[in-house]
C-alpha cells in the first residue's frame, strides 16, 4: 500500500505549502464566504464572522484536503486506485475529487453513518466510487480500509492525519486571513482528528500571531483534548459517535504536534449544547449546519467574558445535516436545556388517577409528551415511563414540589443513563 505517498515533497514551511496548494485547491473547493453575524455579535457584545464551509459543494471543508492530496499524487498511483474511510464528509471530498480527476475509489464508512451523507458520497462519485458500510465507529472503518489499500497496493487517502490533506485544510485559514479587513482576537476551529485545526491553524497563527485559537470537541469524543492532557496521542476505548463528523478515538499522530503549537487549548461542548445550537442557527439565521459544524459557535457561551468588544471567528464546518435526525436533536437539546424531565411514576390502579396527576401536579404550561404504562394484574399501584416537557426550565423546581405535595411515587430518570437507555 502506498500510504506515504500523499507525504509533500518540498522543504516549503507549511504555511508556504498551504499557499502553494492553494491554486490547486481552488479549482475544485469554493472560496467561501466569511460573514459578519449581527444576531450572535449582539449575543456576545462582540464582532463574531462565520467562516461559512457549510457552502461547500459538498457542504464541507473536506473537499480541500481530499483534492489537495489526491492531486498531489502521481498517474500511477491514481490508476491504482483512491480508498479512503470516513463518516461522510470526507468520504465526499475524495468521491468528488475522484470524479473530477477520473480515478477509482472505494469509500468505506462506519454502518452508523446517516443515510443522507452514504447517498451524498455515491451521488458526488458516481460510476469511479464504490460504498462500503462497515464497523460501528470511523476507527474500525478506518482500519478496514487500510487492511484494503495495503492488500491492493490503492493510496490510503487518510481523512485528517495526512500531510498533504492538513495542507489542504489549511486553505481554510489562508482565506480567513485574506478576508479579514484587522486581525481576529481569537478563533474557533472544530476538532476530530485535527487536520482543519492543524492546517488552518498553523496558518493563521503565522498570519496573526497574537490571536488566540481555540479547537472545539464534542464532550463525548474528546480524542484531542485527552492528547493535549496526556501530552501524547492516545486511543478512547469508548466515545459518543452523536457528532458523527467529529467522533474519532483517535487523534493524528501529524496533526497533535501541530495543534499543540498553534492551539491555546481545546473546549469540550455537551452534544446537548450542539443540538441546542443548531436549532438555533436553523430557526434564527436559517442555516442548516450538522452537529459537527455547530461546534465552533456552540462554544462561545465558554468564552463570553473573554470575547466582549473582540473580533471572533467562527468557523461552520460542515452542513450534512439528515432531516431524519431532526426529533433527536430537538429531544438533547430539551434534555440539556432542562426543559425535558422522564420519571418513572407509580400510579394507583383505578380510574381517575391520571386524571388527577394531569390536573393537580402539572402546571398550565407543562405537558406530558411521552407515556408508556401497562396495567398489571392484582396489583395497587403500576409504574409508568412519563415525559414531562416544560416551558421554562425554573418550572421543574414547581413540579417536584407538587409532586412531593401530593405524595406522588416517582423515581427521575434523566439522569441515570441505564434506566434513561433500557426505558426511553
């Protein structure tokens, strides 16, 4: 397998290398655009712009590092063929840049992956890219796909610790310092493996030398920020894939070192706060981003006494968004605004107590939005899964008083994540 192939032959700085590769990137990615967000600088009392990657023809950035790489390679090796893994963007990256330069590929992507982005990656690819869904993490995809390139003699074309992929992520900062009319204060960059942060960030630190980056992870998947704790990569035995395209074990081996230098550190987001935000972004401004691309403008809360009066730089990274997420991302986000409570609630076996729990317990706003009971037979009282949605989150104080008032038998269940899985 010719999986060093990719590796840039140059003694350039990667700076230099990114402003190299930029000519070559830009005929296939889009210059997007950076946009000043009047809503969220109000928010924030400060000057937030959105580096839109979401605009991308394959509504990511990913498309960047896959061309710069695989243009990078020679005849050869392109007529041996691509094979990538990927939980979707970047598998679109490589099928796009597989139709345009004519080569075969073969995409491995975890079984977990929405559909939305599996029908992207054959739709970009056409007749040169073949889909292969196996492995319920990008990490065991990702380990299929390299025992494949290897049998084959293909190029491995890696999604994010690869050098040539990390220079093409870093067109990302080359625009971002192009557009801005004064220097960025501080700048969110996404993180999974860390090719976007890596590159972009290696180039912007160059560029403005005192602006402040920060990487943002998923809390379910904090590959690098356990790398920067660690002062070395390590491997998670277990994360929450929820933010598919920034869910890795794994950070990169090329792009740790480079997000050590170029990072001040690296923020954690609740999926909770993600899904919140995206819902935001979709019902306020209209943008349609995946949980992944929320991450950069989920973190500002982190840093809203810091950010007051500066310029930030926001950076969406992504916008594969699957509609049939859509009651899944409402329901975390309820979960983590406290605006969603499940109990498990005995109630007497006899007619009317429903009736009455509707009535005395919840209040004029509350609603009950989910309830599973089964009578049982010769019994006094059977227990029942009940949802409670509220208004306001200050409400749930209310409705545990009356609860305890009355006398209710009730158990919450939000928080212990068995009883939450086996009964909701």
């Amino acid at each position: 397998m010719n999986d060093k192939a990719a590796a840039p032959q140059t003694t350039l700085s990667l700076p230099e290398a990114v402003e190299q590769a930029y000519e070559r990137v830009r005929k296939l990615a889009l210059r997007t655009p950076l946009q000043f967000h009047p809503r969220l600088s109000k928010i924030y009392e400060a000057e937030i712009y959105l580096k839109r990657e979401d605009l991308q023809a394959v509504r990511s950035y990913k498309i960047r590092g896959a061309y710069n790489c695989m243009a990078s390679l020679s005849k050869d090796q392109l007529e041996r063929g691509i094979v990538c893994a990927s939980a979707g963007n970047h598998a679109q990256g490589v099928a796009i840049a597989c139709a345009a330069l004519k080569a075969r590929g073969l995409v491995y992507m975890p079984i977990t992956t929405p559909d939305q982005k599996v029908n992207k990656v054959r739709s970009f690819g056409g007749a040169f890219v073949e889909v292969i869904l196996q492995g319920d993490t990008f990490d065991i995809a990702s380990k299929l796909a390299f025992e494949n390139a290897r049998e084959t003699g293909a190029t491995f074309v890696h999604p994010y610790d690869d050098p040539q992929v990390i220079i093409g992520q870093g067109t990302v900062g080359l625009e971002i310092a192009q557009q801005m009319d004064q220097a960025p204060d501080f700048v969110l960059l996404p993180i999974g493996g860390g090719g976007l942060a890596a590159g972009a960030g290696t180039y912007l630190k160059q560029s403005f030398p005192n602006c402040l980056l920060y990487g943002v992870e998923p809390a379910g998947a904090p590959a690098m920020f356990e790398a920067f704790l660690r002062k070395q990569v390590c491997h998670l035995d277990k994360i929450d894939t929820f933010v598919d395209g920034a869910a890795v074990q794994q950070a990169g081996a090329h792009t740790f070192p480079l997000c050590q230098k170029a990072l001040e550190k690296i923020l954690l987001v609740p999926e909770g706060k993600v899904c919140s935000t995206m819902l935001s972004l979709h019902n306020e401004d209209g943008f349609i981003v995946e949980p992944a691309g929320a991450l950069s403008v989920a973190a500002l809360d982190q840093l809203r006494p810091s950010i007051k009066g500066k310029r930030v730089v926001c950076i969406l990274s992504g916008g594969n968004h699957d509609i049939t997420r859509t009651e899944e991302i409402r329901e975390r986000s309820l979960l983590y605004e406290g605006l969603k409570h499940y109990f498990i609630i005995r109630f007497p076996q006899r007619a009317g107590a429903l009736r009455e729990f509707v009535n005395e317990i919840l209040g004029e706003s509350d609603d009950i939005s989910h309830f599973q009971y089964t009578k049982k037979i010769n019994r006094q009282a059977g227990p029942a899964v009940v949802g409670i949605e509220l208004a306001q989150k200050e409400h749930y104080i209310q409705l545990i008083r009356r609860m305890d008032q009355y006398g209710i038998d009730y158990q919450e269940i939000n928080n212990n994540s068995t009883l939450f899985e086996l009964l909701v």
